[in-house]
C-alpha cells in the first residue's frame, strides 16, 4: 500500500514538473559563433542559427553605386577594425542592390581586415524581439553587423519602438560590438500618407510626425539609391556577362537586355540578373555563385 502511496506521489511530481517546464518554455539554445559567419535570429529559441551558404553576389558584380558602396566599406572596415563606426540606413530604389551590397560588403570587410565579423539577418516580423538578441550580443566575442532587409512600418505598427531601443541602447547604451544596418525604399521608413495622418489627427501634429521620424535620425548614415540610367543598366549586364563568360555577340547582348527591360517597365540591377539568368539558361550554362 505504501509502494503505490509512492508511486502516486513520483507521478504527480513528475506531472508538475512537465507543467512548469511547459510554463517555462524552452531553455535558450546554445550559439556557436565559429560555426558560420552568416546567421539568422531565432526569437523563438533565442538562437542565432548558423547559415552554411548565405546568399551573395561578388561585390565587382554590383554597379552603378559605387559612391554609396566606398562608404558601406569604409565604415564596415572600420567596425571591424574595433574603430568607431555608424549604424547604416541604405534606402531608395528597388533592385538596384542595397541587400546585395550589405552581404557583399560583409564578406569584403572580414576577408580585408581578418576578422571574424559576424553578420546576423533579423527579420521584420521578428524586430520586436531586438532587445532580447542584444542581451545576447552583449557576451559575443566578435564584432556584429545586425542586418533588417526590407524595413519599413505601417500604420499602428509599435514595433519600430524596439528598433529605436536597439539603436539608441537604453540606459546601458548600444553594444561597442554591434551595428545595425536596414534597407528601406522609404527614406524614413513611413509611408507619407501615415505621417500626413499624424499631421491630421494628432493635437500636436508636428510632436506625432517627429516622434517617428526620429526612428530614421537615429542612423548615423543614409545611403541613397536611385534608379539606373541605361548606361548603368548595360554596365551592369556586362559585367555579368563575363563574370559567368556567357557567349553572345555584344550588340544582341545589350538589345536583349533593353528589350527585358522594357517588358518589366524598369531598369535596375535585379532587372539585369534576372536578364542574365534568363540568358543563362537558354545558353545552358550553369550560374555558380
């Protein structure tokens, strides 16, 4: 009787642990920082999960930005250095490589200065959880570039709030190992017509307006970029053109890629790689990036 009394009382206890580990969530998972040097946020887990292959063009392949790309480099170099450097608001025209130049700029930086600096993708959705991926950051022993593609926010969205925290660092200030890098095709990464509603509704319109704004003030670069002239646009067709040593005569080459061009109602450089692996294909040559 007393053996089953026991019995009971270990299964109850074993039910009450279950529960409270269930309450707890799961334990923070390991990082292992030699693993990669491209990763992506896991909020769930509190993990930075390893990428083996991040996806990324060489920077000579990247056109028609080359202002905007000497000052990513130089900044990026000087972070990696352990010298003081800004947190990167890149914004303006869609395709013309503002994602690609962050990754590019990354693997240049750490192949130049022999460091290994860390690059880690945070997704929209996830930007809320910034302060809980700073905390870790804090104890990592290699410089971090956290990066936000795609950036904006739309009416009633509070999450840009934990960006500015992350960017300003609270009380205990941001991070000497991290920096922040964003891309944006809004300069302030508001739509105008929700800062014209601000203006509207607000009792102060010009306090509502400048409460958001203040989220883009907080980079200490803006890179501007614009769309591409059709000079530019053939640069950048070129360049891909040798770069993977696809044969085509040079004149049906550039009328190809003006008539792509036309069909898509834009030049940019996602326009002309998406051109190139069109071209590609129908050479039957493989694209090794």
């Amino acid at each position: 009787m007393q053996e089953d009394h026991v019995k009971l009382l270990l299964a109850e206890i074993g039910r009450i642990n279950a529960t409270l580990e269930r309450l707890a969530g799961p334990a923070p998972a390991i990082n292992d920082w030699n693993a990669a040097d491209v990763f992506v946020w896991s909020p769930a887990r509190l993990q930075v999960q390893p990428v083996k292959r991040p996806n990324r063009i060489d920077i000579d392949l990247i056109r028609g930005v080359d202002h905007v790309r000497d000052i990513l480099v130089d900044n990026t170099v000087r972070f990696a250095r352990g010298l003081p450097a800004n947190n990167v608001l890149l914004w303006g025209a869609r395709g013309m490589g503002k994602s690609s130049l962050v990754k590019s700029v990354h693997a240049l930086a750490a192949r130049e200065t022999g460091s290994s600096l860390k690059l880690i993708e945070v997704h929209r959705e996830d930007i809320a959880s910034l302060p809980a991926l700073m905390d870790i950051l804090k104890e990592a022993p290699y410089p971090v570039i956290i990066f936000c593609d795609d950036l904006s926010f739309d009416h009633d969205d509070t999450s840009y709030k934990s960006l500015k925290a992350a960017l300003d660092g609270g009380v205990e200030g941001r991070p000497d190992n991290v920096l922040l890098y964003a891309t944006s095709n809004r300069r302030h990464l508001l739509p105008r017509d929700m800062m014209e509603n601000e203006q509207s509704t607000a009792i102060n319109p010009s306090e509502a307006v400048e409460e958001k704004v203040s989220l883009s003030d907080r980079f200490g670069l803006w890179l501007g970029f614009y769309k591409c002239s059709q000079a530019e646009y053939l640069e950048m067709i070129d360049g891909y053109a040798s770069h993977y040593t696809l044969d085509i005569p040079v004149e049906q080459l550039h009328a190809e890629a003006l008539e792509w061009a036309t069909t898509r109602g834009s030049r940019s450089g996602r326009v002309a790689w998406q051109y190139v692996q069109d071209l590609a294909g129908r050479l039957g040559k493989p694209l090794n990036r």
